[in-house]
C-alpha cells in the first residue's frame, strides 16, 4: 500500500481515537451518563462507532485472518449480539457507573462491538444480516416494553419517567432499523443482476428441443 492508500486508512482510524477520547473526557461523559435514554442511545452507539472507526485502520493481513475464524461474520454478529444483550440489563447498567472494572468493561466490550460490527457486516450479505437483525432487534423491542411498562424502577441511578422514555425509545429505534433494512434490503434485490436467470424465450427453446432430440435418436 502506498503512503496516500497509508493516509486514507488512517484518517477513520484518528477520528475514530478523537472520538473516543472526547467521549472519555469526564465532563461529557458525566453528563451524557446523567440522563438514562443518553447513556444508553448517545454514549453507547458512539462508543461503538468510535471502535467502528478505529477498526478501519486493520491491515488487509489481519483482515484476512480474522476472517478466516469469522466466516460469513457470523462469530463477530454473535459477539455483537451477545454485548448488546448484556448493555441492556438494568444491573449492569447501574454497576457500569458505581463500579470501575465493570465501567472499564462496558467501554472495552462496546468498542470491540462496534470493530465487530464494521468488520463483519458486508461479509455476512442479507441472509445473515436478517436472521441477527431478526434476533437483535425483537430483543432490544421487549427491553423497551419491559422499561416502559415496569411499575418500579429498574436502575437505582435514574428516574421512572427516564425508564419509561428510554422503552419508549427503544421501541422507535428497533421499528427504525428494521425499516431502513428492509429498504435497502429491497433496493439491492432490485439492482441484483439478472444474467443469471434463464428468460421465457430459454426456457420456451428448450422445451421444444427436448421432443426433437428425442424423436431424432428414434
């Protein structure tokens, strides 16, 4: 790779590390952890974004050997699963702001999740991004049902009508995601190429010619 190719792939990479550097600074990290819905729909996807960003800086070399035990980015889709399952717990969410191995945790799991997510998702096409999205998303749907119709609260650190917000919002952006998929999911099958597909005429060609070979053996 030539030293422009070096500089293009660096660029995401240091944004990526500006990023997460910003958001480690304490005061927007105080203040996006203060209200529940930030903590979970601000400062994690950008956490993860940031591990996006960073993980773009992988050389082709290591690219091709993480591939080799992430075929079709099914290993790295189940992690990115698994991690936003467990961002989801009430009790982890509280821990991750009182207790400073499981912050360190949260923060560590969701950059990992985000290079993840960049580094298998154009690998695993529209089969197996349906079945994590068809796993993921139902998940994050009923963690937005259950804080929104919980009578108590469900982390010590935030208000009822915090909870209830952050349920509410869950719900929007688990039917947003699956929206904008399935629309782009559809615009792909109708920009597909269709060389592959035999047309009438083919088929009508061979049908005929099938009696002809048979009556010219007889």
């Amino acid at each position: 790779m030539n030293a422009a190719g070096r500089w293009l792939t660096r660029q995401p990479a240091t944004l990526g590390l500006a990023l997460l550097a910003t958001l480690m600074a304490p005061p927007l990290r105080h203040a996006l952890e203060a209200r529940m819905s930030m903590h979970m729909l601000l400062q994690f996807p950008a956490i993860a974004l940031a591990g996006g960003l960073i993980a773009g800086a992988v050389s082709p070399a290591w690219r091709a050997r993480l591939q080799a035990c992430n075929a079709h980015g099914i290993a790295g889709l189940v992690f990115v699963a698994l991690v936003l399952a467990l961002a989801m717990v009430p009790r982890l969410l509280d821990l991750a702001l009182v207790d400073l191995r499981v912050g360190t945790i949260k923060w560590v799991a969701l950059l990992l999740c985000g290079a993840a997510l960049r580094l298998s998702w154009k690998a695993a096409g529209m089969v197996v991004q349906g079945f994590f999205l068809g796993n993921t998303l139902p998940m994050m749907a009923i963690a937005g049902w259950l804080y929104e119709t919980a009578p108590v609260r469900l982390c010590n650190a935030y208000r009822l009508d915090e909870q209830q917000w952050l349920g509410q919002s869950l719900n929007w952006a688990a039917a947003c995601i699956a929206a904008v998929w399935f629309a782009h999911a559809g615009w792909r099958m109708t920009r597909m190429p269709v060389d592959d597909v035999p047309s009438p005429v083919l088929l009508e060609q061979a049908g005929t010619a099938a009696p002809l070979s048979r009556r010219s053996r007889l």
